[in-house]
C-alpha cells in the first residue's frame, strides 16, 4: 500500500515536472518571439500545449531566430514597426512609430538607430542624415518647427565640426562647431547684412575678428564675450580711424583718435560701439526637446525583470542550492495550470528533493552556474578628516585661511592684462607679512600664535586664477569660508599632506623645497602653456604660499592650491593612475578595502577606454602637447589620473554592458548620483550644461573589459564587452624632474630589474613610454 503511494506520488512529481519543462520551452519561444504578430490574443495552458504539439506545422509559417527578414509589428505598448527584423530587434532598413508621434525611418542595426536615417517630431521638426548607436552623428541637416536649420557635422546629438546654421530671424552662420557651440573660427551674418568674421569660444565672439557694419565702419581686433577687449582699431567709412586699448571698463578704455580730414567724429565716444554691439544678439536656435538617441524601444521595455538576490559561492560563483530551490516551491505556489493544482506539500517535497538532484548532477543545463558579472564598487565614505580645535594642523589651517583671506586674494588688485612681464616671475622676491595675535594696520587679530606670511609670484598665480575663471570671491569662500578644511587620511608617497575644501573644489598640498624649486623654476613655460592650450590636461595651480611659524620651531610649511580633478556632480566609482611601467604598479590593499575611493595602477587596470572620434584626436593632441612641454621641463614621473562613472547598473548593482536586453535600475547607494544615458542626452540637449563637457571632464566613453593572459602584462586582451561610461582625468604629479636621487635610483634599480619597467626614466623615454601606454588603453571607438 505504501509502496502503491509512493509510486503515484512519484508519478504525480514527474507529470508535474514534464509540465513544468514544457511550459518553460513555451515561454522561452515566447520570449524569443516577444511581440508576436500584429494580432496579439489570450493563450491559456491548453492553447500552449497544443501550440507546442503543432509547432513544427507553424514553423514554416514563422522565421526562425537568427534569420533576418521582413515584419510588421504592433508593440505591446502600441509602438508599430514595419520593416526587417532580426533575433527579436529591427535590423536593416525599417520604420519605427512612437505613440507620441516621433517616427524613425532609416537603417537599423541590433535594434539601434545606425546608418542614414530620418527622424520626424510631432512638432514638424526632422532630422536627415547619419545616425549611430541611436545617436545623430555624421553629416546630417536638422531643421527646426520654426524653421532653424543646420547642416553640417555632428557628433553624439551635438554640432561638431564644420556647419551652416541658418535662423529663423534670418540670421545665418556659417563655420566651426564644438560640443554644440560656435568655435574657432566663423563667420556670422545678421539680418541687417551686418556681419562677424574671426574667432569664437564657447557660442560667444572672442579672440581676434573683424566686425563690418552695413554703413561701412568696421572694428579690427580683438574681442571677449562678444565685445571689443584689448587691441584694437575702429575705422569710418571716410577712413578716420581710432586705435588703443578697448574695454567694457571706462577707466581701463584708452586710445588715440586720427582723423581723415572729416571733423564730424570729433564727437564720437567709443562707449557708442559697445553701446551699438549690445543690439546684435546670437541666437541661440531651438532646443531639441527629445532626442533620437532617448526614444527607448518597446522590445527593451519588454524584457524587464525584476532582480532578486542571490549568493555567492567562495569561487565567485552563483549558488543554485536551496535559493533556487526555494525559487522553484514558489513557481509551483503561483502556478494554476495542468497537473499543478494537485500537488500537496508532500509532493512539493520530493519535487524540490528532485530539482536539487537534477541541478547537481547537471541535467537541468540552463541552471548550471555561470560566472559572476561585473558590479559596482562599494562606495567610499566622504574622504578626510575634518580639522577641528585639537586637531595636529588646526593652527596651521587658521593660519593658512588668514593669509589667504587678507593677503593673497582679499587684498589684491584686479588683474587687468593677462601679458606678463619676466619680472612677475621672479622667485627671488622676498615679502613676508607679519601676523601678530593682536593684529597690525594690515592684518586682523587672531586666536593663532603668530607666523609669517609669504605669497610667490603673487601676480602670475592672480592671472592663472582668471585664466582658469576662478571667481576671488568662491576662490576666499571654498578655502576660507566657515567650513573646515578636511586632511586626507595619510600622506602621500612623497610626505607631502594633502586636504580639501568642503565643497571638494579644491586641494592643499604642502611642499617640499625641491617641488617648490621645480615649480617656480617652470612657472613662466607653464604660464604660456596653459594660456596657448585651454585644452591642457596638466593640473591646475591656483597658489603658491609659504608660512613660516615664529618662535623656537621657526619651521616653514609651503603649500601649493591647486583643483581636485573629481570634483564633478557625477560620482566617480573608479580611479586609476597611470604611469605606463609595471614594477610595483598594483594596489597593495586585498580586495575586501577596495572601494571608489581606493586610487588603482597600471597592472589593476582592466579597461580601454573609448572616444568618440572628434574627441579622441583633440585628446592625442593634447597629451603630445602636455608630454612635449613635460618633456622639455625635465618633468617626469607624472601620472594620467582617470576617474569612471559607469552609467548603466542592475538594481543588484551588476554593471550592464551596452546592448545588453536588461532594465536600467538603480544604484544600491541610491545617496550616489548616476549618470544614465538618459541623463547624458538631457546633458547633450542643454546648452547651458555644455560646458561641463571638456577634454577630461565628464566625457562620455564606451569602456571595453579586458583580460590579461599574465600577470606582468600592462594591457590585457579586448573581450568584446562594452560598459557606457563617463570619463574624467587629467596629468597630475608633475613636480618631479629628472635629479640625482631619480638618476641614482634608476642605475640602482636597473641593476634588479627591466629598466623599462620602472618609472624612474629619463623624461624623454618617460614621455614616449607613457604616450604609448595612454594611446594604447584610450582609443578611438570604431
């Protein structure tokens, strides 16, 4: 009788399992048909079983996954698709219609917008031209419901390149592009017939031009912000002229007047021509309200799923024990169809005891274990430690935001030319500023004990400050304001201790004499360098101090500003630095310390980085120029520091590579700010946020995994599998030239190991190695 038993509940776990198969292949044909035809209706359990009984009769009636060929869908979410279709995407040429109105027509690949195209707006507006990766990028013409149309380069949704922009107003212009704005040179035609021809920055006129108005006069010159700024002539139309000095400043505005005989300029005030450009305005064109690149398809859409949890065995790999067991009880809880209404909890018993046997001894293939998949670094806590009364460098800090406040920016003049004379540069200027505790005519009182005050080269760090557009007021408020400094947990290699401000705008580092020697003796040639190349990826110096403690210690803390390259709004769950050598060049900390806060080497490297094309040759440029300028100043030693942002994750916090079929969630420290790729194209879209995107700071990327076939290799193997990501970095470390300690260190080292492996080089092989090794894990994206 027992024995009768156990067979029928043997036979009622197998009828269960032999549905629970067949139902499993059913729905795996349903995802890979995820749309079906245009006549989507109901399908209960017996119209699966006899779906699968008659699939080899319907299977010449279908194509087959993998096969391209043509289809007319209606979406689940009532998008509709007609044209070729492949493995579930549009593939080919086709025609995509959104329920809002927008519709695509053009060459698809793997479900993305990729080749020549057209994209319409409700509005009327449309777009004709190159499209790739969902992006407009080529050549392309944009025009506008009101009837703005530009035709020219894009890249990534944005202008860039050389295009003609004509404007509803009648307004046309006809030049280069960047990121979405007019710059280098140009040529810009109002409505008037007046015109602009020279240099531009940013969507603004500045540099040297030429402005012709329709009456005949003319300003040759230079130019910022769309006026006349420093040299300059204005000419009439009977050929009297004006020459000098030209400023929106009355008090800074000097010039000679030459007349041609005509006595009627006489009168004439130069503040009438800035009073006269007030009146030509740039358009600003229409904004893109959605871009092609954010409409998500339905078959995305479709194949969300919800993430659970799942363990981790010791080999890093999935567990399949008890958790998909448990998976299981609840499938069999949840399901009403053939067979399974019947079963008891007995039954679910043997039936689970059944599952766990066929998972280990490998019958059930799809449930083998695989490997685990890229996550999300843990993230870091805010970095440092407030400095507080009690705290070691508490004085230290007063005194530094003392000097700071009353000395180096409070108490100085604005700077009117940024043309330099070799004296400003002159580090054998010796003016120390007394600060007493009691205070002087030109110091406050204080709760410090009294130190001496010393700014270098106070008027070339004043016109770095406003080369880099570094407001004295924020520039005060960040390092002197009522928020403490904050001291990072340990020196750096160097003994050098380094703090940030509150707002994470900028560093402190103190100095050694050598690094200081180093920089003043480099000033001048760096000045220039970062004044020629805007562009620059060398880090930025604000100011250079030195205070020096009075009685018995007499010691002296020099300390240099300077920006922190990961003060972005966006977080940085990655940091490399990267020299291109190899000894010592991995992280000493094990696995369970690494967090987005843990800086990483060469040898722990497991990405390259790539550009989009415009971007990727304007970065070889640069760093040939920075290396180049590196290289003649002895400098070596130096790193490229890059920080990543990975923009797309699971709500499990797996990173998800580009074109993978899985929802976008959220980050599992949801205090984090993100970057989707919706958030990138609202960025794109913006103009007012385009100049958040430069050489280095917050670029987009595509980052492909690598694998190193051995331990020692720099730059491992591509495997195919993408991650979008936002990129920022910049050349750091640059105070190290090429002395006797760094020579001795050299011959010593060669001696043990490759002398091409150690960063201890001399600067031109230093340069042409780390060149190589850059160009090797960022490239241009294919």
């Amino acid at each position: 009788m027992k024995k009768n038993k156990m067979s029928k509940e043997q036979g009622c776990v197998l009828k269960a399992w032999e549905v629970t198969v067949r139902k499993t292949q059913q729905a795996k044909k349903r995802a890979n048909n995820i749309f079906g035809t245009v006549s989507v209706a109901p399908q209960t359990d017996d119209e699966a079983t006899t779906t699968e009984e008659n699939d080899d009769e319907t299977s010449t009636n279908r194509s087959s996954i993998g096969e391209l060929y043509n289809a007319e869908r209606v979406l689940p979410n009532g998008d509709y698709y007609t044209g070729q279709w492949y493995d579930s995407f549009p593939h080919g040429h086709g025609k995509y219609l959104w329920t809002d109105g927008c519709m695509y027509i053009g060459e698809w690949y793997n479900g993305k917008t990729m080749g020549k195209g057209k994209f319409g707006w409700p509005s009327g507006a449309t777009y004709e031209g190159e499209f790739k990766s969902g992006y407009m990028d080529g050549i392309g013409t944009y025009t506008g419901p009101s009837g703005d149309t530009y035709r020219g380069q894009w890249v990534m949704n944005l202008k860039h390149g050389h295009g003609i922009k004509s404007y509803a107003n009648g307004d046309v212009y006809d030049g280069e592009w960047r990121r979405g704005l007019q710059e280098a040179q140009g040529k810009y035609r109002w409505r008037d017939e007046s015109y602009y021809i020279g240099e531009w920055k940013n969507g603004m006129i500045c540099g040297k031009g030429t402005f012709i108005w329709t009456d005949g006069c003319r300003y040759d010159g230079f130019w910022d912000d769309g006026f006349p700024s420093g040299n300059g002539t204005f000419k009439w139309d009977d050929g009297s002229f004006y020459v000098g000095h030209w400023s929106q400043d009355p008090e800074e505005m000097n010039g000679t007047y030459y007349p041609s005989g005509n006595e009627e300029n006489l009168e004439w005030d130069p503040k009438d021509v800035f009073n006269n450009l007030s009146e030509y305005k740039i358009c600003s064109g229409e904004r893109v309200p959605v871009l092609p690149s954010q409409k998500k398809l339905s078959v995305w859409n479709s194949s969300k799923r919800v993430e659970k949890p799942r363990r981790i065995s010791v080999d890093g790999r999935v567990s399949v024990g008890l958790d998909r067991a448990f998976e299981k009880m609840n499938m069999w809880g949840s399901e009403s169809g053939e067979g399974a209404a019947d079963i008891d909890s007995t039954t679910r018993r043997y039936l689970d005891a059944e599952i766990m046997r066929l998972e280990a001894e490998g019958f059930i293939q799809s449930l083998k274990p695989s490997p685990v998949p890229m996550r999300l670094p843990r993230a870091g806590k805010k970095q440092g430690e407030t400095i507080s009364k009690g705290h070691r460098n508490y004085e230290l800090m007063l005194n530094l935001q003392l000097g700071i406040s009353r000395h180096a920016v409070g108490k100085q003049a604005a700077v009117v030319s940024l043309d330099l004379k070799h004296s400003a540069f002159d580090p054998k200027e010796k003016v120390w500023t007394r600060f007493p505790p009691e205070g002087t005519k030109y110091t406050p009182p204080h709760q410090s004990s009294e130190f001496k005050w010393k700014d270098y080269c106070p008027l070339v760090f004043r016109s770095l400050r406003k080369l880099f557009k570094v407001d004295p007021a924020d520039y005060m408020l960040s390092i002197c304001g009522n928020d403490a400094l904050r001291e990072l947990s340990s020196p750096g290699k160097s003994g050098s201790f380094f703090y940030l401000t509150n707002d994470d705008r900028y560093m402190i580092k103190t100095m050694k004499k050598s690094e200081t020697k180093v920089l003043l003796r480099m000033l001048a040639a760096y000045y220039n360098h970062v004044r020629a190349f805007e562009n620059t990826l060398v880090i930025r110096f604000y100011s250079l101090h030195c205070v020096k403690l009075t009685g018995t210690i007499q010691k002296k803390v020099r300390f240099v500003i300077m920006g922190n390259l990961f003060c972005s709004e966006y977080s940085v769950h990655r940091r490399f630095d990267l020299k291109g050598s190899s000894l010592g060049r991995t992280t000493d900390k094990p696995e369970s310390e690494i967090n987005s806060n843990t800086i990483l080497k060469d040898l722990d490297l497991n990405f390259i980085f790539r550009l989009q094309k415009a971007w990727y040759q304007e970065f070889i440029r640069q760093v040939d120029k920075d290396c180049e300028f590196l290289e003649q100043e002895r400098i070596m030693d130096y790193s490229l520091l890059v920080g990543i942002h990975f923009r797309e994750a699971s709500v499990a916090g797996e990173l998800i590579p580009s074109g993978a079929r899985t929802p976008i969630g959220e980050f599992e420290d949801e205090s984090a700010p993100r970057l989707s790729r919706a958030d990138v194209d609202q960025l794109l879209s913006d103009p007012t946020r385009w100049a958040s995107i430069r050489l280095g700071g917050n670029m987009p990327a595509r980052a492909e995994r690598t694998m190193r076939r051995s331990d020692c290799e720099l730059v491992g193997e591509p495997t195919g599998e993408y991650y979008e990501v936002v990129m920022i970095f910049g050349i750091i470390d640059i105070l190290q030239d090429y002395d006797i300690s760094k020579k001795l260190e050299h011959a010593y080292k060669s001696i043990q190991y490759d002398p091409t492996s150690i960063s201890a080089v001399d600067p031109r092989l230093y340069s042409r190695r780390f060149r190589d090794f850059i160009f090797k894990v960022i490239t241009e994206d294919d």
